[in-house]
C-alpha cells in the first residue's frame, strides 16, 4: 500500500490508543459516543486551519479521518460530521458564525453535526425537504422533523435547511438546547449506533439571524459540497486499508489457504492505492471539482464493501462473530452505502448526467 506523509503521526496515534481504542467494543456494541476523543483532536489542533494552504488543511483532515476510520469507523464518521459543521461556518459570510461559534467547533470546545440529509436529496428530487421556516421578527420560525442527524446531543449543535416556500431556503446552525426543539435518540441500527444519532423535531424553533448560515442555500450548498463529501472519501479508505490489513495476517495460517481464495490482498490494495493516489492528487492541484469528487466517492464505497467482504472470507468462522472486527468492518461498509450522498444517489446522479 501507498506510503504517505504523516501529518504529526505519532500524536494523532497517541490520542486514538488513549481514547478510542479501549472503547471500540463499547462503541460497537453497546452504542458508546466517544466524544472525548472529538474533543482531544480539537484540543491537539487537528480541526485547525492556522499556517496552512486549502490543500493542507483537506489533505490534513482526510488524513485523521481515515486513521480512526482504520480503528473505528463510527468515530471517523463522527469527525466527518463535525467537519462537515465546519466547512458550512468556514465559508459562510455571517461573521457572528465565523467569528464566534467557529473557534469553539475548531478548538473542539463545541462538537456539531450535519443536517442537510434530507436537503440534499430534496435538491436531487429524491425527497421532499421536510422543514419550514417562515420570517418573524429578528429571525425565523421552524418546524417539521427530520429522521437522523449524528453527532449531537446535549451541549452540541447542528446545521439544517428549512424552505420558506417552494423556491427559497435557507441554512441554519443551532445548538441542541434551543426551546421547541426534541431530540429522540436511535440506537437501532445494524451498525454505528455509537454516533449519537436522534430524529429531530422542531416545534416553532426559533433562529435567530446571527444563526443564519445563508440564505440561499441551495447556491451556497453548490459551493461547498464537493469538501464536505471530499471527507467522506476516507471513511471507505480506512475501513479498505484495516480490511487489506487483517487478510494480509491471515494468509499463511492453515497451511495458507487463504492464498488460493479468489480475491486477494494485493488486488484489493491495488485499487486502493490508486483511488487514493487519484484523489490526494485533486486535492493537491485544487481540482475537487464535484463530478470529480462524486465519482471516487462512488468508485471508494465500492471497494470499500469488496474489501469487507473478501474479509469476512478470509477470517472465515471467527468473522461470522457478532464482535469480531471483520463483522464490525461490514456493517461500517453498508452505512457507507447509505450515507448521503448514498450509492443510489450517486447512482442516479451519474445516469442523468450519462443520458444528457
């Protein structure tokens, strides 16, 4: 597999053994949000964009993402969520956002997630966005619910879209205590119950304008996209590398009859190493553009389920149980699937553009 520059390596593995290691099971198992660890990355710097080009700073973030994604993809999904909160703030033009709420997420003092779900669908005519905001004095007034937003909960915050009506919307941040508004906890899932995920339902919430992310938030969704989804990339990346990994350490046991299945390790790092290669390349030439960035996202959810599943294969009966870490690496994949954009989102996404 590639060899890469390691962004303050010896650190970043450090906090991932004192904080997430000892608590993967947990996590797993028993629904466990390790947002410590969120925070001890905020607090070492690792959410910080002081001295650094726009290529540092993604190339920097990709990185860390994709090492915890190697121990504990739930937690590297986590971070995505609040880097996601951080890219909607860092490009905005509220400066009460940027210059007041921003620094907290950065420093991780305050941890936030993702919303925009069910907007991004709705954009793609897949759904139907679910929330309404209408104008009062010095802010707007919301209400609906949404089915799933991960890494919030009490001290917490989160950005959204609501539609003023059947043209407009508009982007907003909100902490999780905000009055009118009631968070129902999910833990159902077959995997990643450990990120904190609650449906979310708004009984005339009240935001205020320092709050407001934009107020087009369509365009302004257009404008960042492509990074926010660019942090999705090494999820699949480091559950694919703990996969490759792990068979790699079972070929010789058995008299090496993991060697005569049919895909192998090196098949697999193959692909990797060049999705990988591709990808870091775009992000150092600036060219994340969202065609680009949409098709390794795809290309990396792919081999991200081969990969789990070719190791399920060669840790044979020992995977098949429930709190092993090859199971645990197949359910990661298939939230993979499902997270938007979603491999039937892509999908489509790339039909339409194919038939144009």
């Amino acid at each position: 597999m590639l060899k890469e520059k390691a962004f303050e390596l010896d650190q970043l593995h450090r906090i991932i053994e004192t904080y997430l290691v000892p608590y993967v099971q947990k996590v797993d198992q028993e629904a466990y949000y390790a947002d410590q660890f969120l925070k001890e990355l905020g607090d070492a710097g690792y959410f910080s964009t002081t001295g650094k080009t726009k290529a540092e700073i993604i190339l920097d973030r990709v990185f860390v993402v994709k090492e915890t994604a190697k121990v504990c993809m739930t937690t590297a999904f986590c971070i995505w969520c609040h880097l996601a909160a951080i890219t909607y703030l860092t490009n905005c033009d509220n400066q009460h956002l940027k210059q007041h709420t921003l620094p907290k997420l950065i420093a991780g003092d305050v941890i936030a997630g993702s919303g925009l779900s069910n907007p991004l669908k709705s954009f793609t005519h897949l759904e139907k966005i679910h929330l309404e905001a209408h104008k009062v004095e010095k802010g707007f007034s919301v209400n609906g619910a949404l089915p799933a937003i991960s890494n919030i909960g009490e001290g917490h915050a989160f950005a959204f879209i609501a539609k003023v009506n059947e043209e407009e919307s508009v982007m907003f941040f909100t902490p999780c205590d905000t009055d009118g508004l009631t968070m129902k906890k999910h833990t159902n899932f077959v995997g990643l119950n450990g990120s904190a995920t609650y449906g979310c339902k708004f009984d005339d919430v009240f935001i205020p304008e320092e709050n407001i992310i934009s107020y087009e938030a369509f365009d302004y969704v257009q404008q960042v996209r492509s990074e926010f989804v660019s942090y999705q990339i090494p999820l699949g990346l480091g559950v694919t590398a703990a996969s490759i990994k792990a068979m790699e350490e079972t070929l010789d046991i058995s008299e090496g009859v993991n060697r005569s299945l049919r895909v192998q390790p090196q098949d697999l790092s193959d692909k990797y190493d060049e999705l990988y290669s591709e990808f870091i390349k775009l992000v150092e030439e600036n060219d994340l553009t969202w065609e680009k960035v949409i098709r390794i996202r795809l290309e990396v959810a792919y081999v991200t389920l081969e990969a789990v599943q070719a190791g399920m294969i060669h840790h044979g009966g020992g995977g098949y149980v429930k709190t092993s870490d090859s199971a645990r690496r197949l359910r990661e994949a298939y939230f993979i699937v499902n997270l938007t954009p979603t491999i039937k989102h892509l999908e489509k996404i790339f039909t339409e553009n194919a038939s144009n």
